[in-house]
C-alpha cells in the first residue's frame, strides 16, 4: 500500500502562509515554486521516516511529533503507523519550535480526532 500523507486544518493554515509570505516578500513566481518545494517535501515524509527510523528517533523531546525539514520550513507530523503520516504544522525554521510545540499540541488533538476518526495517542 502507497504511504499516505494527510495535513491537519492548521498545517494548511500553516503552509498557505508561507506561500503567501514568499509572494510578498519576493515574487509570485517565487511562491508558486516554494509552494512546489513544500509539496514535495510533504511528499516525502515517508521515505525520509523509513531512512531516519532504522539509524534514531527524531522525535522532539517526549512528542509524538517529528520534524521534517524542507527549505526554509519544517513539516511537523505524527507517524499513525508505516503507511500513514499526519503533518499537524509547518513552521519556519526562525521559530521557537519548542514553543510551537506546546501550542501545536493543545490544537490539533481535535483536528487529529476528526481526520482518524480517533484520539490522538497521547505516547
């Protein structure tokens, strides 16, 4: 079975940010590719996750998030299982991630619930 990729409400939030903020900064242009450059890096979460699991943990701390790094952002997502990834947001490398974790954490346990179908397992 093809792994799936599936984003939570507030890591699109997240995403469209990031190319609306590269638009204005820079150029249309420049978004539209940025916006393809994110994409793909969701994209390959699972095979960067089944390199990254056989060597260590790149696990944050006691989360269940992982982190991702694509360009100038990072994918924080959730491993449902081998085939199923969930990117909960998509931070700028610049944040306080930490910090952007503990807030993350609180807001997509109902996003998480109503794309699953379940809770979110809590370790």
């Amino acid at each position: 079975m093809a792994p799936r990729v599936l984003i939570l409400p507030t890591a699109l939030d997240n995403y469209r940010l990031a190319v609306r903020e590269t638009a204005r900064k820079w150029s249309t242009e420049q978004a539209k590719a940025y916006s393809r450059l994110l994409r793909a890096g969701f994209e390959g979460i699972p095979e960067a996750y089944a390199r990254v699991r056989i060597k260590k943990d790149e696990r944050v701390g006691n989360s269940l998030f992982r982190l991702y790094k694509i360009e100038h952002h990072y994918a924080v997502y959730i491993v449902v299982d081998d085939s199923t990834f969930v990117i909960a947001a998509v931070l700028h490398e610049r944040m306080d991630i930490p910090a952007q974790l503990r807030t993350i954490e609180r807001l997509t346990d109902r996003e998480y619930a109503a794309l699953m179908g379940h809770p979110r397992p809590k370790s």
